[in-house]
C-alpha cells in the first residue's frame, strides 16, 4: 500500500504506516519519483521478483497456473487434488528429469504420514486419467520411477 496524499503531517504519514502502508507520498509529487517508489516497495516486498517469474506451465493446450494452483485443459478447468497438482508440477517443472518414489514422497508429502510407495503409483494413474490426452506425457521408467516428457 502506497498512499499518495495531500495531508503531509508527520501525523498523518504515521497514522498511514500503522495502518499498514508500504510508503507515504504527499503532493506534489513527480510521476518519476512515484513509479521509483513502486518499484522499491515491489522489490522490497518480493513482488516484483514474484511477477517476472514464471506463474503458469503450458504444455500444448494444458496450463498449470502455479499461482490459482489449477490445471486447464483446452480452457476447461479440470479437478484435481492437492497431492495430484503437486506431483504434476514438480514432473512438469523438470521434464524428461527421472522422480524416484521416494523423490515423490520427500517432495509431495513431506513426511506428513506414512505413505506407501503404491500410493505414488495410485496418484499418478488418478492424474493421468483426469488429464487425458496429456496423461500420456507423465511416462514410467521401470525400476527408476516418473518423469514427465511431452512434444
């Protein structure tokens, strides 16, 4: 929040930061002072960091939006779980890279509950179902364990 401002008290600039303000300009003002301000507060926030990186995955017609942390498929929104979404992002951030199970279960489940190498399996055909065309792409490599390659 960065109020921009007649009122130019010392009190009116404190009211403004304990209610949650970034920055505090009071008029006048110039807009090269402004945007640099912004920049600064983005920066100092993250945001501006958070903003140029990539939010969205596009593999064809598929789009995994990292930020709504949902899955599209020629832009009908398709439902999966928590656990589905996070294997399908961490195959898709590093195609043709091979997920041991155990890669999986460190990653996606964090040592939450005790999970069973057969529930990565269980998971993954669930999530290939539910992407069809695509499910294609989430490729099985014997004794070595997931990855994701798509043309």
């Amino acid at each position: 929040i960065i109020f921009l401002t007649a009122k130019d008290t010392e009190n009116d600039m404190l009211t403004g930061f304990n209610i949650g303000g970034d920055d505090y300009i009071s008029k006048p003002f110039s807009i090269k002072e402004v945007t640099a301000r912004v920049k600064a507060v983005l920066k100092r926030t993250g945001s501006l960091n958070a903003a140029n990186k990539k939010q969205v995955i596009d593999i064809g017609e598929m789009h995994i939006d990292l930020s709504t942390k949902c899955v599209s498929i020629h832009d009908r929104l398709i439902p999966i779980t928590k656990k589905e979404f996070e294997i399908l992002n961490m195959l898709a951030q590093s195609p043709g890279k091979i997920f041991s199970r155990e890669d999986i279960l460190a990653k996606v489940w964090h040592d939450e509950v005790y999970v069973l190498d057969r529930t990565i399996d269980v998971n993954i055909t669930r999530l290939r179902k539910k992407i069809g065309e695509y499910g294609a792409c989430i490729v099985t490599r014997l004794g070595y364990g997931y990855c994701f390659e798509c043309e």
